[in-house]
C-alpha cells in the first residue's frame, strides 16, 4: 500500500502547487494598479500608495509569490484590508460552518442516491423506477438556490418550522450549541444535497444494473439468496467504485454551491466570505479562500484514490506492481 501511495502524494502535491502559481497568476499580476483597483477609482494616491506598500507591489511578481509561499508554510496569509484581520483567522472562523455544512449535505446526498438508485435499480423498468428517474431529472435541471429559495419559503416562511438564515454558532453558553447549529445547517444543506443526490442516484441505479447483471449475482440468485441480501451483500459493495468516483468530482460542485447558499441563509460560513471578498475587492482573503478550496477539492480526490484501493484489491496489485 505505502508503495501504491507514493505516485499520489507526489501528484497531490505538485497540483497544489500549479494551484498556487494559478491562483497568483490570476489575481495578483493584473494588469494596471494593483493597489486602485481594490481600493477603487475614489481612493486618493496617498491610500493607493500605502496599500501598494503593505502588499510588496513595488517588489517583483517572483519574490512575492515566494513570500506567500512561505507564509502558508509558516500559516500565515497576511491581513484583510477590509476587516483589518489576518486572513487565517478569518477563514478559520468560516470554516466551522462550511465544512459541516458541505459534508451534511454530501451524508445526505449519499444517502438519498444509495435508497433511490437502489430502489430502482431493484425495480427496473416499473413505475418506481420510472418515478426515480423523473424525479432525479428534474433534480438535475434545478439548481440549489431554486432549493434553497423553495425550502425557505415551504419550511421557514409558510411552516415555521425553522428560522429563515442566520447561525446561532456551536456553543451553548452564546445562545447556539450542537442542535441549534445542526437545525439552522439542515435547510441549506438539503439544498445543496438534493441536485447533488439527482446525479448519484442514477450513477448508483446504472452501477448496481450493470452489477447485477453479472453471473456471481445469477449464481448467488439460483442458490436462492434473496434479492435485498444480493443487493446489499452482493451489488453494492462493486458498484460502489463509480459512486465514490462522482462524489468525489461532485463535491467541487457542492463547495462552489455553498457560496450562493451560504448568501441565501446568511449562513456566515467561507463562501459568504468569499462572495464579500469579490464585492470588497479584498485581494488577500479572495487568494487564499480560493486556494483552501482547491486545496480541500484536490484532498478529497486523493481520498478518493484510497478508497479505490480499498475497494478493489486488483487494482491495489497492480499499482504495488506496476
């Protein structure tokens, strides 16, 4: 296994790399005043002048991008001029929000995909397959803000079930602890895990039929197994290689998801911070934001790998011999 793994530590880390240099390329060696553009066009010259100081743009594009290079090493990522704080505070405080928030709606859509791609999957070509595919097609063509607006409107405006936005945070002792937290997280994230679930569930249905198709399934059948035990015991576990694959790709559509979503229900997590950035012209916090999502995109993708050699023991051989 170590051997397995080397190749893909040394492409995680030279794609974090290229991220880097991509990152930078695009938003710090732009054309024109640096310094005016984040400031605006009524800044006078002695603020244009001191923000061009603090940023090092009299200095060559080089030997900043080095500098920022070893200050993510030593964890640092310089100050936000809008809100006057080092930026890995800022994105620290935001992450206790996005990341529960992006993995509850991937749990969710997981388990939403396994039951409806397994249900229609069992039924194949009867009225609850037909009804799954309906409803994962127009799953597909809905975006997660029309969910978001839709649950607000249905679970907030009309039910009163929940509040419209807004996070009470994960401490008891200022108002918020685990279950206001995980209340004021499940709307939004069953926003962004229903389009996500419409594209797993027929991933799923097209695995298991393409598994259950095989003779280890006939065989399991004309011994008598029972068809829940060859769906779960028998199917799930090969088919599960090309449903970790999409959740692996689909999750960069969930975290670029969360920025809307977040904005929706006010939700003061890492893509509302972004979002503010964009608007503030806040260079610091947009580069490193930016970067912290590619880099959890490029993680889970080399989780992913894992867990293909776990699932497939063939594969494990032949990247051990290969």
């Amino acid at each position: 296994m170590p051997r397995a793994l080397l190749p893909r530590i040394a492409s995680l880390l030279i794609s974090l790399l290229a991220a880097t240099a991509l990152i930078f390329g695009l938003l710090d060696v732009l054309p024109g005043n640096v310094a005016q553009l984040m400031l605006g066009s009524e800044a006078t010259p002695e603020a244009v002048a001191a923000l061009a100081e603090q940023l090092g743009l009299q200095r060559p594009a080089a030997l900043r991008y080095l500098d920022w290079l070893a200050g993510l090493a030593r964890g640092e990522m310089g100050l936000s001029h809008a809100y006057g704080a080092p930026v890995a505070e800022l994105i620290a405080e935001r992450l206790v929000v996005t990341l529960p928030l992006a993995l509850l709606a991937m749990a969710l859509a997981a388990l939403i995909a396994l039951v409806a791609g397994g249900y229609a999957a069992a039924r194949r070509g009867r009225p609850g397959d037909l009804l799954v595919m309906l409803l994962s097609q127009l799953g597909l063509a809905t975006p997660s803000f029309w969910f978001a607006i839709l649950l607000m409107l249905l679970f907030a405006v009309k039910l009163q079930w929940v509040a419209a936005g807004g996070f009470p945070g994960w401490r008891a002792a200022e108002g918020g602890g685990l279950g206001p937290a995980l209340q004021a997280l499940a709307l939004p994230a069953l926003a962004l895990a229903l389009t996500q679930a419409a594209i797993l569930a027929r991933i799923t249905r097209s695995a298991l039929l393409e598994v259950l198709g095989e003779d280890y399934v006939r065989s399991a059948r004309a011994a008598g197994a029972r068809e829940p035990r060859i769906l779960l015991h028998h199917a799930l576990r090969n088919a599960l290689i090309p449903i970790v694959t999409v959740m692996g790709l689909q999750f960069a559509n969930l975290l670029a998801g969360t920025i809307v979503v977040e904005n929706i229900f006010q939700l003061p997590g890492l893509g509302r911070l972004l979002f503010q950035a964009v608007a503030n012209r806040d260079l610091m916090v947009l580069r490193n934001g930016v970067l912290l999502l590619v880099a959890l995109v490029l993680l889970l993708n080399f989780v992913v790998d894992l867990l293909y050699l776990a699932l497939d023991p063939r594969l494990r051989r032949e990247r051990e011999h290969g």
